[in-house]
C-alpha cells in the first residue's frame, strides 16, 4: 500500500515546487514590468533594491542633478567647517544659483519622462520664496537665485532653509535618472539574464514531460507530446510575459495549492453562456436547410417512394434496419405488450357491447324481465373475451405464417407503388415540396426567435441544480448502503 502512495506524494511535492518556481518567476516578470513606473517609490521605501535593479534596466544617475546634489552636499560641509559667510560657501552658493538656471532651462527631467517632477520642484520653490500675497511674477529662475544667496540663507537661519531643500526638493530631484539605449533604438533591459535561468528550467522540464508523454504514449510525435502541456510554452516565451499567468494558475490548481473549480466554473458558464445560443442556432439552422435542400432537389421524395435513380445507399453490414427494427418491435408488442394490455381492451369491448345492446328497441323492452341484466352482463364478458382473444391468436398466427407474412409485403409494396404513381400522375409532389420547404422555414424562424427569448443563464441554473441534486441523491444511497443493518 506504501509503494503505490509513495510516486503519487513525491509527484505532488515535484508539483508543487515546481509551480512555487513558477510563480516566483511571475512575481519577477511583474515586478520587471512595474520598476520603471514605480522606481519613485523603490527609491524612497527601499533605496536598496534600486542600486541593485537600476543596472539591469540600464538606469544611471543623471549627470546634471547628481552634480547639483553633490555640490549641496559640499556647501553643507562648507558651512560645518567655516560658515555661511566664507568665499568658499559664496562660490558654491554662485555655482548653485547658475546649475539651477541650467536645470529649469534644460529640463533633464523630460528624458525619463519627469517633466511633471521639475514643474512640482519649481512651484515648491515659488511657495518657499514667494509669499501668498505677492501680486509679481513668480519666476522659478529667481526663485532659485534667491534662495541659494547669502541674504537669504543667513536671514532665514541656514538650518531651518536646508532642511526644507532635503524633505522638499532633494528627494524629487533624486528620482531623475538616465537611462541608455541600445542600438536597437530601445531602451536597455537585462531582464533576460535574470529570466534566462528560469526559462532553462522550464524548458528542460517540458522536454522531460513530452519524453514521459511519449513513452506512455508511443503514437504521439514529438509535437504532439510537447503540445499535451501546451500552456507550459509561455514560460519560454521571452516576449509577452504577462501571458505566464496561465500557466502559473494551471500548475497552482495542480498542485492543489489554490482551489479554482469556482473560477473555472464560472468560466466555463461564460463561455457556454456566451457560444451556446449561437452554436445551437447554426446546427438547427443548418440541419434545417440540409433538409429543404434535399427536399427541394427531390431527393427525400425519391428516398421515400425508393427511386433506382437515387445515388446508391451505403450498407455498412448487409443488413436491412429498418426491417430488423420493425421486426424486433413486432415481436415485442405481439409477445409482450398485448397480453398485458389484454384485460383494457376486453374492458372497452364490453364496454362498448353493452352500449349498443342498451341502444336497441328489443333490449330496452327485455330490460326490466327478471335475470336479462345479468344475462346480457354474462353475454358482454363472453363476446369481449372472445374478441380479444381471437384478435390476438389471429396476430399471433400471422407473424409465425410465412405466406401470411409474404402477403402483407406485398401488399405494402403494392400500396407503396400505387401510392406513388398516383402522387406523380397527379402532379402533387412539386406543391408537396413546395409546402414542405416552407413549412421548415416557419419552424427555422419560430425556433430561433423562441431561442433567443430564452435566458441561457437560467438554463445553465437549472442544469447545475440538477446535477447537485443528483450528487446529493447518489451520497444518500452511499451512506444508507454503507449503514449496517439493524
């Protein structure tokens, strides 16, 4: 019992692991695809994760804004060491002033699409220099000017002016970057030497499956094994690799890590619910029209009176069907169902008997004698009785006769003749087509008009709420079959 639970556990756990490695590399593939729109928050949450991640995307830092950054932090030295007022702190606060002029001018910012940080750079600075009363131009150049001078940093208290430009415009000027571009035209992105693992893996474990496939499976080519886990093919694609979701949900579910018969439930009611209507309506429509197109060609009519002109019919076992169906039912009604239904038909019989006798002058004078009521009851079950029971020997004694049973063909085959030579004599069977056809074209129209009135999702409702009824029907005789008996 061990050894043949053993492979199914350790082939669950392979499962598992595997869709685990697929779903790390999803979570990789959108963490990829993410990164560039979300570098800013990266950036401030968790600095580390850009100073690794920035090389693979081929991001750097800006040469204009780290320099203006840089040569911040040198006037902050600057003024630890020999304050606010010294030449050096003057010629840095100057090569500010004009690196700000540059930054405004040149805009570095719109390489990486950041038009919108240096436009929220320049109005915080405008707020800071500004006030709210000022009815000027409120220039960002001379904004900046301004605040990177001596009057102002030493008016304003240097601490309080350099702690605004680190919480206020240092982390917005931070967030610009560069980033280079191949001699493709597009930007640069390693991503595939981090995907490049993962998709060697994958493709080494669907070549194994297709192998086990094929072995299990020997008519299989290659492609065929290899098409049996189709959806595996997204992990190796290295274009469109949002599409891995797939395939990284199929391995979850598989490996019973998620449960998604809901989902796929609801999925597959969509589906239906969306394609049913359409399909039913294109068979019926089509069945419907084969069958005018016969009717109008004059094939049916040729079929049923079995015209020699008719193209011939193929025969798969030499065996007449419908003779051998109408044989079988023959047998079935004269044998079994007659004798059962023997005691109605007497029933009607005498019925009827006592009807006509109650009809007829001679019986309603009688009526009243004594004994002639239950005389003529006698007389109804005997002659009821009697009919039957001749009629069925009759039936009877005509299958097991085989002149009586070559009789009857013939005079089927007869009436079928004079049937359809009367038929074409009178010149019926256009008009009959006619009708017929249009009679199809009345049920194609109806049908499909009364489909499309018709709620599918309420079908498929219903159809679920009989299949849970007979799950529930079919756990009940399993446990009352499982109780012991009292």
């Amino acid at each position: 019992m061990d050894k043949q639970k053993k492979p199914v556990y350790r082939n669950l756990w392979f499962e598992r692991l595997m869709a685990t490695i697929a779903l790390f590399n999803l979570g990789l593939v959108f963490f990829d695809m993410s990164y560039v729109p979300w570098r800013d928050f990266y950036l401030r949450r968790v600095p580390q994760i850009t100073k690794i991640y920035d090389p693979i995307k081929g991001i750097e830092p800006y040469r204009d804004t780290a320099n203006y950054l840089k040569t911040v932090e040198t006037l902050k030295e600057e003024v630890s060491q020999t304050g606010l007022r010294s030449s050096a702190a003057e010629t840095l606060l100057k090569d500010l002033s004009l690196q700000s002029v540059e930054i405004i001018q040149s805009n570095p910012f719109a390489a990486a699409g950041k038009a919108g940080t240096l436009e929220k750079i320049k109005n915080r600075m405008r707020d800071r220099i500004y006030p709210k009363s000022y009815r000027g131009k409120r220039s960002a150049t001379e904004a900046f000017k301004i605040f990177w001078s001596q009057q102002h940093l030493g008016t304003n208290t240097w601490q309080q002016e350099i702690k605004f430009f680190d919480t206020q415009i240092q982390p917005l000027i931070a967030t610009n970057y560069y980033r280079s571009v191949g001699e493709n035209g597009e930007f640069t992105d390693n991503f595939w030497i981090v995907d490049l693992p993962f998709i060697t893996l994958f493709a080494v474990e669907l070549l194994s499956r297709a192998f086990l496939i094929k072995r299990r499976h020997p008519g299989f080519s290659w492609l065929n094994a290899i098409l049996w886990r189709w959806y595996d093919l997204f992990l190796l694609l290295p274009f469109f690799q949002w599409l891995r979701i797939i395939p990284v949900i199929l391995r979850l579910d598989k490996a019973h890590l998620v449960n998604l018969d809901s989902i796929r439930k609801q999925f597959q009611q969509a589906i239906v619910s969306n394609f049913a209507e359409e399909i039913t309506e294109l068979v019926v429509v089509r069945v419907i029209n084969q069958i005018q197109g016969s009717i109008q060609r004059g094939e049916l009519t040729r079929w049923l009176l079995q015209k020699d002109s008719l193209r011939p019919y193929v025969d798969i076992n030499n065996v007449n069907e419908m003779e051998a169906i109408a044989g079988i039912l023959v047998q079935a009604i004269v044998y079994e169902v007659l004798p059962k239904i023997q005691p109605e038909i007497a029933a009607i019989l005498r019925h009827n008997i006592d009807s006509a006798l109650s009809q007829t002058p001679v019986y309603r004078n009688l009526e009243n004698l004594p004994g002639v009521k239950q005389m003529q009851t006698q007389l109804s079950d005997q002659l009821a009785t009697q009919i039957t029971t001749n009629l069925y020997n009759a039936i009877v004694k005509a299958t097991k006769d085989p002149v009586a049973a070559k009789l009857s063909s013939k005079l089927v085959q007869r009436f079928t003749e004079a049937f359809g030579a009367e038929i074409q004599k009178k010149h019926v069977i256009a008009e009959l087509q006619t009708l017929l056809s249009d009679l199809l074209e009345e049920v194609k129209i109806n049908y499909v008009q009364r489909l499309s009135n018709e709620d599918v999702e309420q079908i498929l409702e219903q159809t679920r709420q009989l299949r849970t009824k007979g799950a529930v029907s079919s756990v009940i005789k399993k446990t009352s079959h499982s109780l012991p008996p009292r």
